[in-house]
C-alpha cells in the first residue's frame, strides 16, 4: 500500500462574496476506513471537479477499495462547509 499522507487543497477565486453565493463548491475527497479525510480539492468548475474525482477514483488501489477507501464528489454552497483544514486560495 501507498505510504499515506493528507493532502487538502481550496482553489478559490478572486471574486466577491455575492460571485461564490451564486455558484456551487465542487468537494473531492478521498476518505479512508475510518471516515478521515485522506484528500480534499475544492474547486468551482464542475468539469475540473469531475476529472479531479475520475483521478481520485483511479488513484485507489484494489486493495484500498476492498479494506473501505472511498472517493466521493459532493457539492456545497458556502467556503464556510469546505472541510477546515483545506487551504483556499484566493
């Protein structure tokens, strides 16, 4: 198995806050047995976000799959419920 290791990521615009409340918040997340977050890559573009989940799906190995990893792409509403520990860059 794969040495592991987080890695979070925010990809934030430079725009106001009326801009991001009208717009979906793409969350990739790839989440280990236990339910933490192992990766997490948040972004606005939802064809970006499903590349970045076809990739998170690809990356796991049989053997993570079979012992409970999971990747799953959920969207939010808000910067504010992007998990805490992501980095956002304006």
């Amino acid at each position: 198995m794969r040495s592991q290791s987080l890695s979070i990521l925010a990809v934030r615009p430079n725009c106001t806050n009326s801009y991001l409340s009208d717009h979906m918040i793409w969350i990739n997340e790839q989440i280990d047995p236990s339910g933490i977050i192992y990766s997490c890559i948040a972004c606005l573009d939802e064809s970006q976000a499903q590349a970045c989940y076809q990739s998170f799906q690809d990356n796991l190995t049989d053997e993570q799959r079979q012992s409970g990893w999971v990747a799953r792409l959920r969207t939010v509403k808000s910067w504010d419920e992007v998990p805490v520990n992501a980095l956002k860059l304006n």
